[in-house]
C-alpha cells in the first residue's frame, strides 16, 4: 500500500510539473529577422516575429503562459474547449489586440471579430486569411459530424513573409488541397475528432509545405507520418503537441 501511495504522488507531482514547463521553441530565418514558434501545447501556439506576438488558441489547461508576453493578435479556430478558453484571452490581451475568432467563439469573447473562411484581416502586423476546417468522415454518434463545415476556421498567418497555416480541426478536406506557398503547416492527427497519419500525409502532398507539425495528436504514433513523408522533401518535425 505505501508503494502505491508513493507511486500516486510521484505521478501527481510529475504530471505537475510538466505542466508548469515552458514550451519549445523553434527558429524559422527570414530577411527580417526570425520567427520564433512557440509549441505550448495540443492546440495551442505563440508565434513572435520581432516584437509582434501571436496567439492561436490559448488555453490555460495545456500549458504554462506564466511568463509569456501579451498578444499582438489572438486567433481562435472554433469554440470547443480544448482551443478556448475566453478567460485567458482577457489575460493575454492588450488594448490594441487585434481578436479574430470563428462566428461561434466571438460570441463568448468582448471585442473579438468574427470572420469566415474566404476572408482576410490584417491587423498591427500581421495579414492572416481564414480557411475551411471541418469533418468529411468522422462524426458523432447521432451522424453529425465532429466539426460541421462552416462552424470552424482553419488560419494563413504570414510572419517575416513566411506563410504559417495552423489548420484547426479538420480532415484533408478539398479546401485544403488548394493551398499554395504555405511555408510551415501545423496539421492536426488524432481520431475521431481529426485525421490520421494516412490523411495527413494525402494533405502534405498535395500542398507540399516546406515544414510540417503535426499538432493535437494525442496518442497517435507520429513515427508514422515521419514514415508516410520520407523522401518527399517534406520535413516533418515533432514536437511535444499532445
């Protein structure tokens, strides 16, 4: 019994402290400077080009803001709660923060401007255009899918003249398939709510970004979409994005 008790504590104080590190960060060279992205956790990413920082949603549970700047712009792809977190936001958030949310989420944050997929908004910086982000396959047990096309948005966020695309939850849908000059694409690869590694890897290919992430991908083996992408000229970076 005491080796149990022990056991227990160890994994509350581990899991603790996990939670409490700050994120990786990555290095992306341009002409002007460099672009820093920050992988806080699941869904959730800080981009920083200079002295303009960006938010893509921010949420307490999945990792450590404690010592992060606040936001130039805050980017919410849909409303479930794993991606926000409306708290936070009114945490991170300036005055001149620019807010851009799906319809449904900037119902629940003051300030915030809701735009759709097909429209672009550029503001203290930084030009992001909104994509589709929904389910083609994968849905609820009722027969509604996961993320109904039209609800969510995927984001294009250009840094430094790098084309960022955080894809939000979604499947390898058409939209997506059409993409040109993305730079750095985050994908999301867990089931049943997303994709698998096999769609991923159909995405990848047919938009070819120089860098790919895969991100919110809970116990999905990323040694296979590290294998699908071999010697495609696709680099496939992990990173801790449970």
């Amino acid at each position: 019994m005491k080796n149990i008790f022990y056991l227990i504590i160890f994994t509350v104080m581990t899991t603790t402290l996990f939670s409490q590190e700050m994120p990786d960060v990555d290095m992306i060279a341009t002409p002007g400077g460099s672009v820093e992205l920050h992988f806080i956790g699941h869904g959730s990413l800080m981009f920083k080009f200079n002295n303009t920082v960006v938010y893509v949603d921010p949420v307490r549970s999945m990792g450590n803001y404690n010592d992060l700047p606040k936001a130039d712009m805050i980017l919410v792809t849909h409303e479930h709660g794993d991606h926000l977190d409306p708290s936070l936001i009114n945490d991170l958030k300036k005055e001149s923060t620019a807010i851009v949310c799906n319809a449904n989420s900037a119902a629940s944050v003051p300030g915030a401007r809701a735009i759709s997929p097909g429209s672009s908004f550029t503001g203290n910086g930084v030009a992001v255009e909104a994509v589709y982000a929904y389910n083609i396959k994968n849905v609820r047990p009722d027969g509604n899918p996961y993320h109904p096309k039209g609800d969510g948005n995927g984001y294009v966020i250009t840094l430094g003249g790098k084309r960022i695309y955080v894809a939000g939850d979604t499947e390898n849908i058409p939209e997506m398939k059409q993409l040109k000059n993305i730079d750095i694409a985050f994908l999301p690869m867990n089931l049943p709510f997303t994709m698998t590694p096999e769609m991923v890897a159909d995405a990848a290919k047919s938009f070819r970004p120089s860098i790919l992430y895969p991100y919110h991908y809970g116990n999905t083996n990323t040694d296979e979409i590290v294998n699908l992408l071999k010697d495609t000229g696709i680099e496939v970076r992990i990173r801790n994005l449970k």
